[in-house]
C-alpha cells in the first residue's frame, strides 16, 4: 500500500501529539498529583431524608471558624435554596443528588462539581468578595433544567 509522503508526515505528527498529551495528562494526574475531586464518598439517594447529614441540607459552622454547606440537588431545585456567609468565610460544599445528575456552578469561583446520585462530591472556596451568588446547574436535567438555581448571600 502506498501512503503519500505527506499523509505519513500528518500520522506521524497526530500520533505524536497524542502521546504527548496523554503524558501530560499522566503527569498531571501522578507527579503533580491534580485529580477529579472526591466522588469518594457514597450515600443511598433514596435515603436521604434519612441520612445525616443530608436529612437536614445547610450550613454549619465549625469550631475552627470555617463552614461546610450541604446540598442535596432534586428536579429542579437545590436544597437549601438560600444561604448566607459573611465575607472571608471559607465554605467546604457537600453536593449530591436525589434523583439524576445535575450539576452545581457556582459562577465567579472555583466551585464546579456534579451532582451525582450515590455520591458526594466535595469542593472549597473562601468567599473574600462580598455580594449575592448564583448556584445553577449546568448538567442538563429536564425539562425544568433552566430553572433550577439558589442563591448564596456573602455579606
Ligand atoms: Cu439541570
């Protein structure tokens, strides 16, 4: 079989270029240690009501200052729909699911994890500008998929 001398060239380089990105992905999963975040935790999304400390979703506010937020994500809400920090407040987010996956974006922070029933998924983000923030989903999830929001008053 003939291959033309240019053909070969582009293989070559589209085969090359993708063990280098896989070595870069390598890299930074193992030597630079970035993974997924958490996913580790596992929860029975039919017993939510029931599991602490998802039977009751919010904030608490620990001894040493900071704040973990639950969340639990259902068609098309996030319980709880409202919440309030004061600024410079460091907030560990709990996220699952009741039902499907969702998402939850937290614009204009670090915070972008998905929902996923069975799991809990776990990000940090310390709030040093004050002002009203949106949560949404941007996992697409139904039929009521735009609508579903809460907000996070940092004041
Ligand atoms: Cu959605």
């Amino acid at each position: 079989m003939h291959i033309h001398r240019y053909e070969r060239w582009w293989m070559t380089f589209g085969i090359a270029m993708l063990v280098v990105f896989l070595l870069m992905i390598g890299f930074a999963a193992f030597a630079d240690n970035i993974n997924p975040p958490s996913g580790l935790q596992q929860v029975d999304p039919q017993k939510l009501s029931q599991t602490p400390p998802f039977d009751k979703p919010g904030l608490r506010k620990l001894p040493n200052g900071t704040y973990e937020a639950y969340y639990v994500a259902e068609v098309f809400n996030f319980i709880p729909a409202t919440l309030s920090v004061p600024v410079g407040s460091k907030v560990t987010f709990y996220v699952t699911s009741a039902d499907v996956v969702h998402g939850f974006f937290i614009p204009r922070t670090d915070i972008n994890m998905m929902a996923i029933p069975g799991w809990v998924n776990t990000q940090s983000h310390t709030f040093t500008r004050s002002g009203d923030y949106l949560l949404i989903c941007h996992e697409y999830c139904g039929i009521g998929h735009q609508n579903m929001f809460a907000r996070i008053a940092v004041h």
